[in-house]
C-alpha cells in the first residue's frame, strides 16, 4: 500500500515546480518615464499615435525642433502610471507638415530588457531617472533612445545615454492632409517652415 506522505511530497514539490515557472514567466517591470522628440527645426510633426508591444501607449501631439540633436534633449514627456514590462516592439503614426505626409512604422526593437537589466544595475533608480525616448523626423525618420540622469547630481556628466535604434524610416501612409490644414498655415505665417505649396 503507498504511503500518503509520498503523494504529499510529490504535491508539494510539484506545487513549488508551477510557482517557479510562473514567477520566471513573469517578465521584470521597469519604471520610467517616456520622452518624444520632433522636428528639426524647420520640420514640425503631430504623432497621432505611439504604441508599443501593441499594448500600452502615450499621447504625443505637436513636436517641433530636437530630432537633430544626440543625444536628445528636451521634447515632450510622460510619466508612466505603473512600471511596465521592457518594451519590444514600437508603433507611430505620424504627420509631417512640411512634406504633408503621414508615416507609420511598426519597428522591432532588439532586446530591451536585458539592456535595461545592465543599464539598471548600473545606474540604479535610487540615484537615476530613466526615460525611454523616440524622436520623430518630418522626413519620415524615427530614432529609439534610453536615458539615465542623476537626480541627486549637478554635474550633468554622470549622466547615461545610449541609443537603442539609431535610425529606421517608416513608410508614407494614407491620410487626409486637410485635418491639418489650419496648423500648418500658422506655422507658414509665423516663419517656422516654408510653404509645403
């Protein structure tokens, strides 16, 4: 006759077995706050829509000025609600008011968490704040950087910046150029670009 002990043993160990892989299943969270940069100068964008792992996303709007700068600085910036997983996947809609052209890109990122794993190790967020930022060219460009600044130090020096893409280009998509009609006339009268007609 088997003893009931073993059963339990087994249970237990099979038990503690399905905890584990859950745990491991379970992908690290991140906290940090999401940056967006536009232009350059001259080049305004509205990004009507930045998503990423098609699941979470943050609205955006107008940029203009800072695409051309690296590393990036300045922009537009949200902070998240909760941390989230290391993101693998971005995608954008945009219009550029120059060219009167929408873009979209569904970009594949490389692995982000174990960047962010190092990058968290190294600059721990008990001293560092972290940003994740995208910028947006006029010409259909798009850039993926990571940033880490020291929050306690006044010597800019200490801080991180790395790129994660450097440089993809989406594709020119279908869209009504008229909903921007108005804003793209104000940019002409206030001498922020030249005349896309």
């Amino acid at each position: 006759m088997p003893k009931p002990w073993r059963y339990v043993s087994r249970l237990g160990l099979l038990a503690l077995l399905l905890v584990l892989t859950a745990c491991e299943a379970e992908p690290r969270r991140y906290k940090f706050s999401l940056g967006a940069n536009g232009g350059p100068t001259g080049w305004p964008v509205w990004v009507e829509e930045l998503t990423f792992d098609h699941s979470w996303s943050s609205p955006v709007g107008n940029l203009g000025g800072g695409f051309d700068i690296r590393p990036p600085t300045g922009g537009k910036t949200a902070i998240l609600a909760h941390p989230v997983a290391a993101p693998q996947s971005m995608q954008a809609r945009w219009f550029s008011y120059r060219t009167q052209t929408f873009y979209e890109i569904d970009l594949e990122l490389p692995d982000t968490d174990a960047l962010l794993r190092r990058w968290y190790r190294e600059y721990p967020p008990s001293k560092y704040e972290h940003d994740l930022i995208v910028g947006f060219s006029g010409q259909g460009e798009v850039y993926v950087w990571w940033q880490a600044w020291c929050s306690e130090c006044s010597d800019r020096s200490q801080d991180f910046h790395a790129p994660i893409v450097e440089s993809a280009y989406g594709e020119e998509a279908e869209g009504d150029p008229n909903w921007y009609l108005e804003q793209t006339q104000e940019y002409i009268d206030e001498g922020t670009m030249p005349s896309p007609w």
